[in-house]
C-alpha cells in the first residue's frame, strides 16, 4: 500500500473514532492529543488500525505515534517488514 493510501485510511480511522474531527482537518503533523485524542479514543483508534492494517500495534510502540507522519510511518515500516 502507498504512503497516500495509508495516509488516507489513518485519517478516516481518527474520524470514525472521533466523529468531531473531520479528515480534513488532519495533517500529517497533526499532534493527536491537539486533535482531544485521549487514552480511551487512542485505544479505539489503535484497535481500528490493527483491524485495517491486518497487524499488531505493540503496546510499546502506541506512545511513539503522537502524529498522523509517525502513524504512517510505522504502518509503512510494518508492512515492509
């Protein structure tokens, strides 16, 4: 999968977890927290991205992904991998 497409698909993730942020409004230096991702919608988000992506996010790795670029760089990473 590309960059965009990994992009695009983390950003409809976010939105479907919190319904008052629009995918839009997501860039890729977004700060999730900035975006009022707490721990409970981290949580969603991640099981949704592990369900998307058909991987394990390891629980070590959840708090390095503080941005949209951190998200996909690991999902690029992971799929490399």
């Amino acid at each position: 999968m590309k960059k965009e497409q990994i992009e695009s698909k983390v950003k409809e993730v976010v939105a479907k977890c919190l319904p008052q942020v629009s995918p839009d409004r997501i860039a890729p230096e977004s700060e999730f927290i900035a975006l009022g991702i707490d721990s409970l919608a981290m949580s969603r988000i991640i099981a949704e991205i592990e369900d998307t992506f058909d991987i394990e996010v390891r629980i070590s790795d959840i708090l390095k992904l503080k941005t949209l670029a951190d998200a996909v760089d690991y999902l690029e990473k992971r799929q490399a991998g």
